[in-house]
C-alpha cells in the first residue's frame, strides 16, 4: 500500500551539502505497536519511506525542469510552499529552469491563454509575505490527456502539485497518463487544505494559521455576547465535511459554549434539541458564544433549497450559519423573550492571510521534501507529516477525507471545555 514508484535507478551524485543522506532503505513503522505473539518472526511489518535528500538522484539538475501549480481554494503558506521549491531546487540542486502554472490546471490548457510565470530566487522572495497564491488557483476538472500534453510540450521534468483531496485525485490521473506514455516526469503533490481533513496526513499547512485567526474572531463574539443581556456571539467556521477547524479553535480559545460539527448532528427543537439547551444556557449565565462549520447540521437543509454542485463536484452546502441565526431568533421571538445576537462569518478573512511562524516553517520543509524526492525520481506521491515524521505517501493515500472521531480524545476534550451535552437529539 506504502510503496512509492520510481522513475528508475537514481545513478547521478546530489549536489546538496547533506551530511547525511536518507537511506532508501530506511523506513517508518506504519504502527509502532507491534504485536509479535503469534506472528512469524520474518514478518515485515508494513512501513512508510522517510523523506529528506538522497546520496544519489535521478534527474541532472542543468538538464531539469521543473513547474508548480496551485490548485482549490486558499490557505495560509501557498506563497511559502513556492518559495520553498524554488529556493531548494535552485540553490540545494542547481535547477534553474522553474516556471508557475497560472491559476491552477487551466494553465495547462492552451485555450485558457494563461502564460507560464518564470520563478527564480529573486522573484519569489517576498512570496511567504503576502496570503493567498502569488501564482493564482482555480476549481473544475482540466482534461488530463491535454494536460500531460502541455507538461511533454514544455519538457517538464518535476511537477509540483499543491492542492487539496480534490486535487490530489487529479494529480493521480495525471501520474497515471505520464506512467502510460512512459514519460520521465516526476509529480510529487504537496498537501493542502485548510480544513486539516486529508486522511493519512497528521497536519495539512495552513491549519495553524487558520486556528489562530478563527480564536481571534471568537473572542470578539464573546466580548459581543458578554455586552447586552441574552447575548449570542454566532461564529461561521470553515469545514465542509469535518469540524477540525471549529473544534480546535473552540479549544484555543475557551470562552465557547457550543461547537457544531458535521460529524455531530443535532436536534433544533425539542426538550434535548440545541434551540432549548441554548435557551437554558442563557438562563443561567445570560450570555452564549456559538460555533458552527460550515458543514455542520446539512440535515435541517429546507426542502425547497436545491442543493447542486460547485465547480469542484462537490455538493453545495446551504448556508447553516444564516439558518441557525434565523431560527435562533424565531425561537425566542416566539417566547417573548429579549435577544441579542451578533453573526460573524470570518470564512475569507481566515484563509487568506499569510502563513503564521508555525505554518511557515511547515510549508517551508514540505516544498525542500517535496524537491528532494522529485530530485531522487520519485512520483507519484505526496510528502507529509505521519506519526511526527516527513515522509511520502502514495497518492491514493490521501485522496479521502478524516472526520473529528466523537469518541476520541479531541471531542471529549471539546465537549469538557465547552459544557454542551455530548448529544443534543431527541430519543425516538
């Protein structure tokens, strides 16, 4: 399952100064528990490939070159990824012949007219200051025939793929073509979605970023909903299908009272439903701080609202954060009783900016792993975090989505620091 194909046997010496080299030979234990009773003792326990630089490389880095492309939406540390590849390939490997795919795989389609952007050193140094993608993104599928085309055309060697779940599954069919036409081109994906939802992977980029500002926008709810009687501070966090960014925002932050996930669906109505737990909340200590993922509470989607799907395929979602504070108002009107409740929506502001210290410097080290496996002939593949180790992982690895395990640790540890009911649904 952990196998990562290669171009071939890597026969040229690396020019980077490593003083030490990881040997191929060198793996992660895929579970470090190993249970041995019972078992043969010859048994090989399955293991992931660490990443880092090679004593040996596959591509002459004067003969090399190479393309990156940004593919989905934003995340904080894009910049800092393409800074990284650039700066590792033109200094660590002496390849100077780097080009930026414009705004995602419609670069790689001539009718979209997109030119290619030469990137060099001086060029992406100011990239890891400014949030979003120096180089642009875009959404909806690309044909992949057409793509690999542009990729042979321009004599890419190493193609550099930053993108989410979504992306990752495009850039496993472009690997595919390429292996079908036996090109020698290496396509390493470098994980990103700010939703930290990409299964296998123990962190995507941007994640940190994306905590930090949400926490700074929940303490303003909470000064909001502290200001009035019967205050409600209602934060719409990003999560389309996992509530990672909700949770440990809620977390960092500590003055929420309800967090609403996908993975936790709720009552609205009822003596146990959120509108009646909210209610008592209230009672008892006049104020409320609320965050919902966008995901969250899909199933109180109105029957005349068509849901479609976006340019990605994905299903649209209806806007929870909207419908929760309309019905939250009703509720009370209907009681008779005084509320007062602000509603941020903070989704743009938060993926937008630039990468934080901690994003940074994981952005930077993913684009010099991302480079030194290209380098090496991998393909094929991703590099990220496992187990607190880089390693590469192969595509198929990371193209389905983690959930928030409501049994797990992280859960109950939100559940502690909020105070609301493990499960806010009416028996049946």
């Amino acid at each position: 399952m952990y196998t990562i194909r290669s171009l071939g046997s890597p026969t040229i010496p690396s020019p980077v100064p490593a003083s030490v080299f990881v040997d191929d030979n060198r793996r992660i234990l895929e579970n470090p528990y190993v249970v041995t009773e019972g078992h043969p003792s010859a048994a090989t326990p399955r293991s992931l490939e660490i990443a880092g630089p090679r004593k040996c490389i596959y591509f002459e880095p004067s003969k090399t070159k190479a393309a990156i492309v940004t593919c989905g939406g934003l995340s904080p540390g894009i910049n800092d990824v393409i800074r990284a590849v650039v700066m590792e390939l033109y200094y660590g490997y002496g390849v100077e012949n780097i080009s930026g795919v414009r705004y995602g795989f419609q670069g790689l389609i001539p009718s979209y007219g997109h030119p290619l952007m030469d990137l060099t050193p001086d060029v992406v140094k100011d990239f890891h200051l400014a949030g979003g993608s120096k180089l642009g993104s875009s959404r909806g599928s690309q044909d992949i025939g057409e793509m690999v085309d542009s990729l042979r055309r321009l004599n890419i060697n190493l193609f550099f793929c930053i993108g989410g779940d979504g992306t990752m599954k495009a850039v496993q069919l472009i690997a595919g073509e390429i292996e079908r036409r036996n090109l020698d081109i290496a396509v390493v994906g470098i994980p990103k979605t700010i939703d930290n939802d990409l299964s296998t992977i123990d962190k995507t980029f941007g994640f940190d970023t994306a905590i930090a500002e949400a926490a700074s926008v929940i303490e303003c709810a909470h000064v909001e909903s502290k200001g009035a009687p019967n205050g409600v501070g209602l934060v719409k966090i990003m999560g389309r299908t996992s509530g990672h960014i909700a949770v440990s925002a809620a977390l960092a932050n500590n003055d929420v009272n309800f967090v609403l996930i996908p993975e936790s669906p709720f009552d609205l109505y009822g003596e146990k439903g959120f509108l009646a737990v909210l209610e008592h909340r209230l009672k008892v200590s006049n104020h409320a701080v609320v965050i919902v993922a966008e995901g969250a509470g899909q199933e109180h989607r109105p029957p005349d609202d068509a849901a479609g799907r976006d340019p990605s395929g994905n299903i649209r979602l209806f806007d929870i954060g909207v419908f929760l504070k309309e019905e939250i108002e009703r509720y009370f009107k209907e009681k008779n009783v005084e509320l007062n409740l602000k509603y941020i929506d903070p989704s743009y502001l938060i993926r937008s900016v630039p990468a934080n210290a901690s994003d940074s410097i994981y952005c930077m080290l993913l684009g010099q792993y991302a480079v030194h496996a290209a380098m090496a002939g991998r393909t094929a593949m991703v590099v990220g975090l496992y187990g607190g180790d880089y390693v590469h992982l192969p595509l198929a690895s990371v193209t389905s989505r983690k959930k928030v395990d409501t049994e797990g640790t992280l859960w109950r540890a939100t559940l502690a620091g909020t105070g609301q009911p493990a499960e806010m649904r009416n028996k049946s």
